[in-house]
C-alpha cells in the first residue's frame, strides 16, 4: 500500500470522528437545559434549528435577512387586519342577534308588556290621585199642602190671559226707538235747481224723502207703550194660569232648598231634580222664593233653566212660560194670604 492511500484513510477516519463528536455534541445540547427554553421563543425568525440556546437566538435574530424581516411584518399586519374583521363582524352580529331575540319575544308575549305597563300607569295615577268625596243625592223636600180652590182650581180664560200677557209685554218695551222727518235733518235749505225751464221735476229740498240721506216719512217716534191693565183682570189672568199649572201636577211646594247656613248650588240643584224628577238644565221650572230667603236666591239664581221670584211680583206672563212652579213653604203661605186678601178687597 502506498503512503497516499494511508493518508487518505487517516484522513477519512478523522473527519468520520469530527462528525460524530459533532452530532453528540448537538444531541447532548437538545437534551440539556437549553432545549427547555424553546418554548419562549416565538415568531417565525427563532423557529429554525439554528435556535439551540441564547446565544443562538440572538445570532438568528442578528442575522435574519430584510427579506425575512419585512415578511414576518406583513404576516403581523395581516393577522391584526383579520383580528379586528373578526371583532367588526361579532360587533355587528351581536346587535343582530339581540334584535331578533326581541322581536320573537316580542311575537310570544305581544300583550303582556302593554297590559303590565298600562297597569302600572293605573296603579300609580290612582295612588297618586286625591280621593273625592262620593256626592249624595239630596232628597226630595217636597210639602203635601191643600191648593185652595178659589186660586188653583178655576176657569181658564184664555182671551183674557193672552190680554194680560201681551200688555205685559208691551209694558216691558223701552219705546226709545225714533227717526227724523224732512225737518229734523241737517241740510237742505236751499232749493237744488231753478222752479221752471229744466224738464225735471220741482223740487224744494235735498232732505226729502225721496232723496237719498233725506227724511223718513212715518217714522217710529220715542213713546211708551204701556197698555192700562185694571188689578182685577191681571189676578183673573194669574189665577187662570196657576189652575192650568195646578190641573197637570206641574204645582209644587217643597220645605226649602237651603242645606245650613251657607248658599249652595249643587244641594239646591239636587233637592229640584229629586222634587221634579227631572235632570237639571231639562226643563224651565219658576221658584217662587220670599226675598228675605237668601239661601235660596243665591242657590238658584246662576242655575240654566230656573227663575226665581218674589211671590208679590208673580205673574201670568212667568207662570205660562216655564213648565213647573214650586213654591217655597213660607213662600207659598204669603202668597194664599196675599191672594185671599186682594179676592176679600173686591169683593
């Protein structure tokens, strides 16, 4: 064998050596204590075998490419982009999500809600709101008393009742009503145009009847129209009236209207619907009150439909008018005395 050949093979054995003293050496380093700390090595620059310890590591990173550097940023930016679609699209399907959980909720229980609602609302006005008093009904007050006959049960005389009503009527009329003649009109002295030589006809004045802004012929003059109506046929007319009333039930006589010492409208109110059994503001009813009766005046006198009068100046004309008469009992007592008087005087 020649001296080459011999050196060939040294050579050979040294390298086979080298190789294996190399790779023991990298077996014996993954086994050891370096290899426990891969695991806190991230990204893809320290994924290579290269990353056996901390020196290694920081070599890589050390000698890691641009190339490598600006792809591991782009697949850094691409995963942040995908992050937040991912967020965007949870965002909006969340919403989604909580809407169409309202409206089948809302489709199960479409009256619940509204009722509970309403409910409440109710509850709280009702406990809020002040609490009234209930009112009670006044009762009737109504007086069983005899009409005298001699003034509630007599013949009607229909042409005399419509004489007094018209006089009372004509009696109520101011009689301020007048015009002016030709005379009384400013203007107009002087003759408008020559007598003769115009073809039109002669004329006098400007202020003429025929000319506009001129007299009235036969105007209303200021007078009063009072008609003499004797006492005998005014109370004839009154008693007739009243027996008409009397004759239907539609002549009433109650104890009073007052409730203590104050006036009150709705008690006032109250005693006539329960006396005439009729709503108020039904019908037109004619109180006859005594004036001293304040209570009842004060009671009655703003109340649509009632008219309150003083038994001395009842009349026929008020008694037709209205449908019912009640009488106050005092109210009534002075007028039978008052009447029977005035009959005893003519007689």
């Amino acid at each position: 064998m020649s001296p080459a050949s011999k050196d060939d093979k040294s050579g050979a054995q040294e390298q086979e050596a080298e190789a294996e003293v190399t790779a023991g050496a990298a077996d014996a380093s993954a086994d050891g204590p370096v290899a426990e700390a891969e695991p806190a090595t991230t990204g893809p620059a320290t994924t290579g075998p290269a990353t056996t310890g901390p020196a290694t590591t920081g070599q890589a990173a050390a000698d890691q490419t641009p190339e490598a550097a600006d792809a591991g940023s782009a697949e850094d930016t691409d995963s942040a982009s995908v992050a937040e679609e991912m967020a965007t699209e949870g965002a909006e399907v969340k919403p989604a999500r909580r809407r169409a959980a309202a409206a089948s909720a809302a489709e199960t229980k479409p009256a619940a809600k509204p009722a509970a609602k309403s409910a409440g609302r109710t509850a709280r006005s009702s406990a809020k709101a002040p609490v009234k008093k209930a009112k009670t009904r006044a009762s009737s007050t109504e007086v069983k008393v005899d009409l005298p006959a001699d003034i509630f049960d007599t013949k009607v005389n229909v042409p005399l009742i419509h004489q007094v009503v018209v006089a009372h009527e004509a009696a109520a009329r101011q009689g301020t009503h007048a015009t002016k003649t030709r005379g009384e009109v400013r203007g107009g002295g002087r003759k408008p145009y020559r007598q003769k030589g115009t073809g039109r006809a002669r004329q006098g004045s400007v202020r003429a009847p025929q000319f506009t802004g001129g007299g009235v012929v036969h105007g209303p003059v200021s007078r009063s129209h009072a008609m003499r109506t004797p006492k005998k046929m005014k109370a004839a007319a009154l008693r007739g009236a009243l027996s008409d009333r009397a004759r239907h039930g539609l002549v009433q006589v109650v104890d009073g209207f007052g409730d203590g010492d104050s006036p009150k409208t709705g008690h006032a109110v109250s005693v006539l619907a329960a006396v005439t059994g009729l709503p108020a503001a039904t019908t037109s009813v004619l109180v006859v009150a005594d004036r001293s009766d304040q209570l009842t005046w004060k009671s009655l006198r703003n109340v649509s439909g009632v008219h309150v009068i003083d038994p001395g100046q009842l009349n026929s004309y008020d008694v037709l008018v209205r449908d019912r008469v009640v009488f106050t009992k005092p109210a009534f007592e002075s007028f039978v005395a008052r009447a029977g008087k005035q009959e005893d005087e003519q007689r």
